[in-house]
C-alpha cells in the first residue's frame, strides 16, 4: 500500500492546503490512497487508525516553510509498496496543486445553506480578526481600512463585510468608516464560507480560508491586497498569486512585519497611504 496521510494541522483553511496538496501527489502516484483527514463540511472524511509503515517519510512544516520537492516525495513512494507519506506541512504554492476544476469538485457542501448571495453591485469584503489583531504572527494582519476605503471609492459598490466581526477597535472603526454597509458576523464557518465563494465582487483578507474562498468562487472580480503571507517579497516561499487569472486585481504593498504594536494598529486603523500599485493578476 502507498499511503499519504495527513497528520491534520490548524483551521478548515489549512487543512483544506493540506488535502489539496496529498491529492496532488495521489494524481502522480497511481494506486495510492488518501487517509487521515477530516472534513464533515465537505464531506471528506476517512480516519486512518492503524500504524504507519516502517518506512514512513515525514514532511514537516511550522508554518514558515512551504517549500517542498513533490518530484521526492513520488519517487519515495513509486520506489516500494509498503510506504507512506505523512503530511503535516501547508505547501501553499499554486504549482503543487490540481487544476482549479479538479479542486473545486473536491469540496461541494454536502447540504444546501443559506448563505445569502451578493450580485454585481455589491462588494463583498472578508475581515479577518479576531486572534491576529493580537501578537499572533508576523505574517498575518487585518487588512488595512484606508485601502478598504479606496476599493469602496473607486469601484462605487455597496460594500458588504463578513467574517470576524466583534467589539474590537477595528470592528468598530470599519463600522463608522462604513456607515451604510451590511455587516454579517460569523455565523459558522460554512456560511461563510458560501458567501465568499458566491460573491460576484470580492476582497479577500490574509487568510488561507478566504483565499480559497476566493480562488475557488465564480466572482468576476476579485482584490487580492499583497499583505503579509500574501506578499511573495515577504513570504517567498508561499506563492499564491494566480498567475493569467483574469479574475483577480492585486495590490502591492511594502515588507510588513505584524506585531499589533500602536504603530501597527495606527497603520491598518487610519489614513496612512500612499494606496497601493493594482495590476492584472500576471
């Protein structure tokens, strides 16, 4: 048996990379099974409950490493049959994965949910709080709320926000720039989910589960800000810029380490500028 399994790791977001990449590297090992993942919302999920093999190669990663040699990781597994691969790092690098079409028939709902559906005059805006308003890593931080503004200006939509909205600074601070907006806090992860990927205009947030959300919707326009994880001269390893997607319009900001110091919060919270460079999607 050739067994990739997934040793599942952080939110829905993650280990949806997590699965991605283990079906890839299926697609290129025939006869190979996936196991260990757990997904009831999309209705993906196969335990694996027995030891791994002896010969057991473990592909790691805290998070700062998305790099990883998928022609080693096939070759290891073609070499025998009694192997595995068990997988707990992200990979989060559009080379590694399925086509889209292929990626998208993976993760349908497996029940219909009422997630309200936002048409052409509307933008649909993802926020991302909560833990990363705190110290929680360098390379997540809340998108800031000038380019929001500008995004609002320049394309005349109503703007809709969801996701992580409370009673903290920036909630509140987005809630009095966006007097007129519909917000939409989190109700689960499902609906939300839906709402991204049903958007006809969408922002997405530093995020891996708005990010999917985003690449794997129907919008016919989608703001990608290169923030933080996103933004391959901070992140070179990770590489989530859909290259020849007529989709997407991205926004180049400068190398930002988050540590939600007053700076930090001053930045995302108020007018700072110069608003970002926007090109095609290479």
């Amino acid at each position: 048996m050739r067994l990739i399994h997934i040793t599942p790791g952080g939110g829905l977001g993650n280990q949806m990379f997590q699965y991605m990449f283990a079906r890839s590297l299926q697609l290129r090992v025939p006869g190979s099974i996936v196991a260990g993942y757990n997904m009831p919302l999309w209705n993906l999920v196969r335990p694996y409950s027995d030891h791994l093999p002896k010969n057991t190669l473990r592909v790691r990663g805290d998070g700062s490493i998305h790099l990883i040699d998928l022609n080693k990781l096939v070759s290891f597994l073609n070499e025998s049959d009694d192997r595995a691969i068990d997988l707990y790092a992200l990979a989060m690098r559009l080379e590694y994965y399925p086509p889209h079409d292929f990626v998208s028939s993976l993760f349908q709902p497996d029940r219909l949910n009422n997630a309200p559906i936002f048409g052409p005059e509307y933008l649909v805006i993802n926020v991302r709080g909560a833990e990363i308003l705190g110290d929680f890593h360098v390379d997540y931080m809340p998108t800031p709320i000038f380019f929001l503004r500008e995004l609002v200006f320049s394309t005349g939509l109503s703007p809709v926000f969801v996701g992580q909205l409370g009673n903290d600074t920036y909630s509140q601070k987005i809630r009095h720039v966006f007097p007129e907006a519909r917000f939409l806090p989190s109700t689960s992860v499902a609906v939300d989910f839906e709402i991204i990927r049903r958007a006809s205009n969408l922002v997405i947030s530093v995020s891996s589960f708005s990010w999917l959300g985003g690449w794997l919707s129907n919008a016919k326009t989608i703001h990608m800000p290169l923030l933080g994880l996103l933004n391959p001269l901070q992140r070179p390893d990770v590489d989530l810029i859909p290259r020849g997607d007529k989709r997407y319009r991205i926004y180049e900001f400068p190398v930002r380490k988050w540590h939600a110091t007053e700076e930090d919060l001053d930045y995302i919270l108020n007018d700072h500028g110069p608003y970002p460079v926007t090109s095609a999607a290479l």
